[in-house]
C-alpha cells in the first residue's frame, strides 16, 4: 500500500544533526520528576519534520518510535 518508496539517504549525517538532552518536565506538565532522555521538538522539526507532531493548543511532541527506521 506504500508508494514513493525511497531509501533514506544521508542517515547517519541527519542522526548527527540531533541534539540528545536530559531533562526534567515541569511538575504541572507531569508527575514524574526523573531525568529523562529525549530531543527537543523544535529542534527535530527543522531536520526531521516527519517525526513532530502539533496538537490544538500548539504543543509539539516526537514520535520516537518512527525515529528507528532513521537510527537503523
């Protein structure tokens, strides 16, 4: 059912354009207050849009799970 099928070229230069963090979310935001791992939503969308999502309020997230095919 897919169409346009191309080979992800370039990956291991665009994985080494992504910044990793350590952060903590707000205590509003979330209940837990462990360091976590992860990348800034902005920051993926300038090099990989296709993973960033905006809901109705403007809040961004990342679909780390569609980040593999690229890791891989």
């Amino acid at each position: 059912y897919k169409t346009n099928v191309q080979t992800f070229g370039g990956a291991l230069d665009t994985i080494r354009r992504l910044r990793g963090v350590r952060f903590n979310w707000q205590p509003a935001q979330n209940d837990n207050q462990r360091a976590q791992i992860g990348f800034i939503a902005q920051e993926v969308e300038a090099i990989l849009p296709e993973l960033v999502t905006t809901d109705e309020n403007g809040y961004k997230s990342v679909s780390y799970s569609n980040a593999v095919p690229v890791l891989v």
